[in-house]
C-alpha cells in the first residue's frame, strides 16, 4: 500500500491536528480508520472532530506531542483501511428554491433542471461540522456549486436542505447561515434524546425525492407521533 | 431542592461549567465558562470540584432569591456585588441564609462575572454538560422567575486555602496556526506586532478585531477550529472563535490562543489591546 501523505501539526497544548493532502482519494475511509487508532491508542482519552481533509485530536491527558505524533504515524502508516459500515438514506425533499440560486443560474438551468439534477445525485456523508449534526454532503453536481452568500441570511429553517461550493448540506436546527437553500427536509437530523444524536454518520450515502407540500406536511406529523420511523428512511449501502 | 429564583436577570445569564468537549464529532459546540481561569477560582474558594456549573454573567447581573442557607462566591469582572443591600467582596466564601438576596451591578473591569456555589449548581445535564447553548440545552440564557436548583449545603466547603484571582495580561499566548506559514514575512510581522483593539462585535461565539491584516489566502476547505482559533477573513479581519465557536470552519486559522490566553481575551472589554505572542 502506498504511504499516506500525512502532515502533523500541534494545533494547542492539548490538541493535535492531522492533515491529508487535498484530494487524497478513499479520505473518509482514511479519516475513520485513523480516528479508529487512535481511539485505540488513547484507549478512548481522546476528542475527534473531522474536517474535509483533516481531523484535530484533542485530549485531556498531557501529552508529548512528538511522542504522540510517532506513535499514531507508526499505526497510520501500517494498518489496512477500514471501510466504515454505512447506510443508504432516501430523503424526501420539498423543494423551494431561493431566488439566490434560480437568479445566478438561469438562464442554462430552471427550476425543473435543478430540481432534476439535485435528486439524480448519490451524496455521501464528509463529515459533520458547523451545527450540531450539519453533514456536509460530497457528490453535489458542478452545475449547482455557488460561492456562500455574501450576506448570510439571519434565519434558515430546521430542516432546510442547502448548498454552497462543492456540498450539499442539511441545517438540523434553524440559524443564521449562508448557503443557498433548496428546500426542506421533514426528517429530525439531530435530537438530543437518540441515542445517536446525529442521524447521519461520515461515510453514510443520501439520495433525495421531491414530495409535494401535502406529502411533507404529512410526513412531519407521522415523524413527530411515531407513525412512520426513521428506519423506513434507511436501508444498507 | 434548594433553588435560587431569578427576581431579575442580568443582561445574558446562563449556567456554565467546563463544557461538551466529548461531542465534537456531532458538530457540537464546547460552550462551558468564558474566563475559566475565574470558573475556577470560584469553585475553588468553595471547596467545590472544578467541573461544578457556575452562574456566568455578562456584563451586568441581577436579583437572586436563595431558598435556603449556602455559601457563594463571585468572581471574574469587578462589579458592586450586596447581600440584602449590605456590600460584600468578591473573591471570598460568603455565606447567605435562606431568603436572602444577592444583587450584582455593571461591570466596571472585564466582561464576564462568575457565581459558584457549595456543590454546584443542579441543571439538566446535557450530552456530559450543564453548559447552556441554544438548541441543546432547554434555554440559552435565564430570564426574570426562572428558578435553579443547588445542592443542600454541606459543610465540606470550607478551606483554609487562601484563592486569589490570577492577573490580566494584554499579551496572548499563542501557538502558530495550521495556516500561519502560509502567510507571507509582512502578513506574519504585522499579526505579531500589532495591538490589536477589540471590537465591538463580541459574543460568547467569537470576538471580532478591529485592524485588519490584507488577506490574498483562499478559503480553506471546512476544517476543524477550537475556542481559541484566531482566523483571518476574506477581507482581512482577525476572529478570536471563542467557547461557542462552531466545530468547523472554512477561513485560515492563522494562530491559536493557549488556554489561560483564551479566559485572558474573554475579559478584554471593548476598546481595549492586545498583543500576541507566539511561544
């Protein structure tokens, strides 16, 4: 197996960050298998939030950050990948698109061409930042990637299903934000009370299908009264 | 259980303890206490573990009605702090009998004012945390008749050590950020040889820098930031991203504060300067 690309940097007395080059291939697999050893190595002392191409790691214990450095490369730089155990979501979606994006991209694109080419795209799950539970979704067609706004708006609804630059993203609680929204999602993608707080892990994939304002206002009361669970959403990768 | 009532509240209001560090992977924010340098020197005056919820204040506080006996103690900003109208000093165990009423002032030094108490404050706890934040915790800040509970006084709490607060620096401990050395010699001079004045967009979030440094650097594909992270915005502004700080973000993080540094910046008031220097 080839040898990793991967940079070290001491992020804070406590904190380590570990970079890949960008556009490293197979980077999820690689991310979850390094977070796997390291939980390892740390026997479970450790934080870890992942970024695009990177991941910081962040401990309570003291540490030695050239020690530590050489103990995680030794095991990145030998163990096989890990493929992480994923699923499929099917997302219904209500779309409404904002002006934002219908103005910057007609006239090549309408509203039935960005609706059709948002729900033909498989997403995978990057990571999850921002917001508690916001997954940025990889896979976004280049016809639909737009800079952030450059004022963003003061509120985006629970919910919203969004995109900016290369992601597609998921708002899970409603907040000021920048990304130009699509339209909505009736699905709870963060709640305290699960077990798993976040719906979505890293490596999990996500395909969309419109359904009509009757459709998700329907299924927002099945969610909320248990008529319908979220199991019914998910089905193996 | 014995609970103080909030007969006013102060201008933000929240129970802060040492935060959510363990749910960084979900996009959660840290939260916890501004100046935990102050957090702890309250706990600490009490006898208390280190990770007891405190009341933070921002700026002003209000009225509180103890239920019961126990003992506090106020520290952080400097303010005009009375026990049933009767002056009392921060820094120091104070006992209060029960219906009595605290009433904290304007600050008159730093931002942020800490009320500990014998044993801790007894909020929900929240994925590890009583530390509020909108959206994770029932409420983000307390309003006028809210009541919190508090352990029953034991009296464990007293001890002979003698707290004192730690002082104020203007200069910042900081270590170089991921992307400091994509900076260039003149970028780099100026980020350290500059004071920089604080603002007044400050929050729990962040606080936002008034000189501006010219920024040619790209945004950053989405990366992990901590509180403490100082980024350089597309059009130059310097963000110290401070205990609500998101998980992630996409500007370069050109330095990052050590963490007494970042309870230091967390008292900086309006106006004030800062240095930073990298260790």
């Amino acid at each position: 197996m080839p040898k990793h690309q991967i940079t070290y940097h001491i992020y804070s007395e406590k904190a380590l960050l570990i970079s890949w080059e960008e556009q490293t291939l197979d980077i999820i697999s690689k991310r979850t298998t390094a977070e796997h050893q390291i939980k390892k190595l740390f026997k479970e002392e450790v934080y870890i939030n992942q970024g695009a191409y990177s991941l910081l790691v962040v401990t309570e214990l003291e540490m030695d950050h050239h020690v530590v450095i050489d103990l995680i490369d030794k095991r990145l730089q030998s163990k096989k990948l890990l493929e992480p155990t994923t699923s499929l979501w099917k997302l219904p979606i209500l779309y409404d698109i904002e002006k934002s994006l219908t103005e910057t991209l007609k006239p090549s694109c309408d509203v039935n061409e960005i609706i059709s080419i948002h729900n033909s795209s498989v997403y995978v799950v990057d990571f999850v930042g921002f917001l508690p539970g916001f997954p940025y979704l990889k896979g976004l067609d280049s016809r639909l990637q737009l800079p952030r706004k450059t004022t963003p708006a003061l509120k985006v609804a629970a919910g919203s299903v969004a995109v900016s630059n290369e992601y597609c993203g998921i708002y899970p609680t409603s907040s000021p934000g920048g990304w130009h929204v699509l339209g909505n999602c009736p699905l709870p993608f963060f709640d305290i009370h699960r077990v798993a707080p976040n719906l979505l892990q890293a490596g999990d994939q996500v395909q969309f299908y419109a359904v009509s304002q009757e459709e998700h206002d329907q299924l927002t009361t099945q969610l909320e009264t248990g008529k319908v669970a979220l199991e019914n959403f998910k089905s193996h990768a | 259980m014995p609970r103080i009532t909030i007969l006013q509240a102060g201008f933000y209001d929240s129970i802060q303890d040492k935060g959510r560090k363990k749910h960084r992977h979900l996009g959660v924010p840290c939260s916890g206490a501004m100046d935990q340098k102050a957090a702890d020197l309250a706990n600490s005056i009490l006898n208390n573990t280190l990770d007891a919820a405190v009341l933070e204040l921002v700026l002003s506080g209000g009225t509180y009605l103890f239920s019961t006996p126990t003992c506090i103690a106020i520290t952080g900003a400097k303010a005009k702090v009375t026990v049933n109208d009767r002056a009392v000093e921060q820094n120091k165990l104070l006992d209060i009998k029960s219906g009595e009423v605290l009433k904290i002032g304007v600050a008159t030094t730093g931002n942020f004012m800490y009320v500990a108490i014998g044993g801790g404050f007894q909020t929900e706890e929240v994925l590890g945390s009583k530390s509020f934040y909108t959206g994770i915790t029932l409420m983000g800040n307390l309003q006028k008749g809210h009541d919190i509970d508090y352990a029953p006084y034991t009296d464990r709490q007293f001890t002979k050590a003698n707290w004192k607060p730690v002082g104020q620096e203007s200069a910042l401990r900081c270590y170089a950020g991921a992307e400091f050395n994509l900076l260039d010699r003149k970028q780099q001079e100026k980020l350290l040889n500059t004071s920089f004045t604080i603002s007044k967009n400050w929050n729990r979030m962040a606080f936002q820098l008034e000189e501006k440094i010219y920024n040619s650097l790209e945004q950053l594909k989405s990366s992990p930031v901590l509180p403490g992270t100082v980024q350089l915005t597309a059009n130059g502004q310097l963000i110290v991203l401070m205990r609500d700080a998101p998980t992630t973000g996409g500007y370069p993080r050109v330095l990052q504060l050590d963490e007494t540094s970042i309870s230091s910046v967390a008292q900086k008031r309006v106006g004030s300067q800062v240095d930073f220097i990298v260790l």
